[in-house]
C-alpha cells in the first residue's frame, strides 16, 4: 500500500493520554513493531554508540537517523535507559537483558521523554532489529493506520474423512492477529488441525473431517485499533450407500438422542463415527431437516 507519509501527522490524543500516565511503559501482550509504533510516543531508529550501567538502569546512547514520530524535535544524539529491574515506584523504562543490544548495531526504538529533558527518555519497550523499519513506517503515514476487516468466509459442507479449509481474508493496520472459534470454543492447532495466518489470510484446515467437526465457526481478527469478526456454518456430510463406509460393521449407538425426529443413531466402532437412518420425511446430518417430497408436489401441481 502506498501512502504519503508525514512526520508527525494524527496521534496528538494518544499522547496526551501517555503524557498522562506515570510510567507509560507497554503491556508484555505488545509484541510486534507496528503496534509497538502505533502505542509509542517517540519512535526513530538509530545507531547505538555506548551503553553504561547507571545503578539499575541500562543507559543507551543512538545517534539518531531518522525520526518516525515524535510530538518535540530530537537531539542528533539520544540517551534512552532501560531498566535491570522492574521497581513499581520509579520508571526506568523497559526491562534490560544482559546482550540484547550491541554496539554499532542499529535499532528501531520506542520511548518517552523523561522529566522534559530534550535528550533523556526511558524505552517504553524492547528496540525492533532495523529490518523492522518499513514496517514501523507503513503504520505511521497519514491514514495508514486502519481497523480489521474480513471477508471470504462461507458456509461449506463437507464430507466425512476429507480436508476441511476456511479461509478469512484480512486487512487491518497493524497487521491484525487472528483467532479461530468453534461454537464458541477457541481451537488451537494440533496433529488434526492446523492454523495459518499470512498477512492477508488466515487459514484453518481440518483434517480427516467427523462430524463432530460440524459446527458454527469464527473467525476474530485483532488489532489496537478494534476487531473484526466473520461467522462460517460447516455441515459434515456422510457419504453415500455405495461408500465402503456403510459396509463397516454397525455397533449400537453409545449416544442418546444423537438423531432426532425418530431417526435411529448407528456407531461405526471402527472409524468411530456416527451417522442416523432418518424417518420417512426428513434428512440431515442428525435427521433434523424436514424433507418435502417433490412427487408429491409434481401430483398438487396436476
């Protein structure tokens, strides 16, 4: 996406509100560096010369190359101190491990001004490696910036021991994060199940499909700015009589009220899947859709 960028161009709100806080350090769930750029008061990336111990806090000093957001101008050279450890009454900034920065490296930062010294902040998180610069620079234009969307998910019907696929297509900036539901529970990817998220798609494969996979699914995708949901029905569909499946040995059914309407359960012990032989007039995965015959539409029609 190309956007025409300026400096300081539509967070002044966010500021204040950071201003506001006593220590405006970000939240350990703030992980990738849009979103650390987007919460950040000052960004710039630059090239760190020193690092001293100052009791216990980190001191890193950058030269500064490029500044991609800040409310005031920079010095050419910045002081930003990070903390050994955390102290609830005093903010020294984000906490410090021992050879997570190097000299002469150069380092995407995100700070805060402490007490209005013009070269002295706190690191409100960990610096991003330099590589992340694009990415800082794409959220920070003027309008870049969006809530999610989705769309591309649809109802699907699938037959049983086949690959189930559900795709969302996403746009947000930041990049959205994606969580998958089913009936309300969140699935997390296994030997069966997998989950596929690239910047514009999120992929949720099921395979060897039961009908217990047959269910009411969403699709949640997730940034700082808001979400956005996408809901999908997957009927599992048994196969048909030709199928070697109706040659399996049937077993009684260890679920009652499985299927509904007076159809009668049936358990393949083998496979250990279930499937109903529904009453005259209805159909369905668990015979809960009435069936209207059209021979008997054909003779009201005569």
């Amino acid at each position: 996406m190309h956007c025409s960028c300026s400096p300081f161009p539509w967070w002044s709100l966010l500021l204040l509100a950071t201003a506001a806080a006593t220590c405006p350090l970000l939240g350990d769930g703030v992980t990738d560096a849009p979103t650390k750029a987007y919460l950040a008061p000052i960004v710039f990336h630059g090239r760190l010369v020193a690092l001293a111990r100052r009791g216990p806090a980190q001191q890193a000093t950058f030269l500064v190359d490029k500044v991609f957001k800040s409310p005031q101008a920079l010095a050419k050279s910045v002081v930003v101190e990070f903390a050994y450890r955390k102290n609830s009454s005093k903010c020294r900034g984000a906490p410090y491990t021992e050879g997570e920065l190097q000299l002469a490296n150069r380092y995407v930062v995100f700070a805060a001004r402490r007490r209005q010294h013009r070269s002295k902040m706190i690191a409100v998180t960990q610096p991003e490696p330099y590589s992340k610069r694009k990415a800082v620079s794409r959220v920070l234009c003027a309008n870049c910036a969006k809530a999610p969307s989705i769309r591309g998910l649809n109802d699907v019907k699938v037959d049983i021991f086949s690959k189930l696929k559900l795709k969302c297509r996403i746009s947000g900036n930041p990049p959205p994060k994606v969580v998958w539901f089913k009936n309300g529970l969140k699935l997390k990817a296994d030997g069966r199940i997998k989950l596929r998220s690239k910047r514009r798609y999120s992929h949720l494969i099921i395979n060897r499909v039961s009908l217990d996979d047959a269910g009411h699914y969403k699709c949640i995708a997730k940034n700082i700015l808001g979400n956005a949901t996408a809901f999908a029905n997957v009927i599992a569909a048994t196969t048909t009589t030709e199928s070697p499946f109706w040659q399996l040995r049937k077993d009684p059914c260890p679920r009652r009220n499985f299927c509904l309407n007076g159809g009668v359960c049936i358990y393949f012990a083998v496979v250990k899947e279930y499937a109903c032989e529904c009453a005259d007039g209805y159909g369905g995965q668990r015979c809960e859709t009435k069936v209207i015959s059209t021979l008997s539409i054909d003779f009201q029609g005569e």
